[in-house]
C-alpha cells in the first residue's frame, strides 16, 4: 500500500474516520497526532483558505489536505504533475465527504489542485456522495 503521514488534532474524530477511508482503500497511514497545525500547514506552503482539520503528505512530498477523496489521491498521484503543484485540498470539511458522514446529508463540494504560487485549478466536482468512491 501508499504509505501517507497524516498529521492531525489527537481528538479529532473526523479525521480518524478519514484515515479509516483511506486505509480502507488502498492507503496505509502514520499517524502524528500535534496540538498545533498551523506549522504543519505553513512548511507545506497551504494557504488559510485552502486548510482544513488534517494535512497527509506521501513519500514524494504531495500535500492531501482535509476530507480528499482517497480515490482523488490515487488518481492524483498515477499522473504526472508540473515542479509547481503542491497536491489536493478539500477545504473546510463538506458535509457527507469521506469521514464527515452525517446520516445521508451530503453537499457537494470541490477538490482543488493546490500550486505553489498560492492559486489552484478544480481538479475534480463531487456533486453526488457515490462520486467519492
């Protein structure tokens, strides 16, 4: 499996429904629970407005910010991508996302292809929660 160092709040349980997403698909996950992610997000060059609860970075130093789709971080890293590309973000934390599963409330939301410059492109549009998986 992809191995991904996954960087979150120890009480967050969000993210550990997250990471049992990802380790469920094909991912498996070193957990560094920190009380301050701010640094965390700042040496990954992740804008405020792009952050969300958890950062995981892979062996190749791709940034997967927030509830990614582990589908989107598979797909993501098979392709080739430019010196500039930081990696993917879900910002915020969209309601029926993988680890933000709420009865069967979804609301649609984007992942971003983060770059270094600080802009981003739509990397994918989940309108529907089986577009996740």
């Amino acid at each position: 499996p992809i191995v991904l160092k996954v960087f979150k709040s120890p009480t967050c349980g969000c993210c550990q429904l997250w990471i049992d997403h990802i380790n469920e698909n094909g991912f498996q996950s070193k957990i560094h629970n920190v009380d301050n992610m701010s640094p965390i997000k700042a040496t990954n060059a992740i804008p405020p407005r792009y952050s969300s609860c958890h950062t995981a970075i892979s062996a190749e130093g791709f940034v997967f910010e927030g509830h990614v789709p582990a589908k989107f971080i598979q797909q993501f890293l098979k392709e080739k991508h430019d010196k500039g590309i930081i990696g993917l973000a879900v910002p915020a934390m969209p309601l029926g996302s993988p680890g933000m599963e709420i009865n069967d409330k979804f609301q649609p939301y984007k992942v971003l292809l983060l770059k270094s410059d600080g802009t981003y492109t739509v990397y994918a549009n989940v309108t529907s929660y089986q577009e996740q998986f």
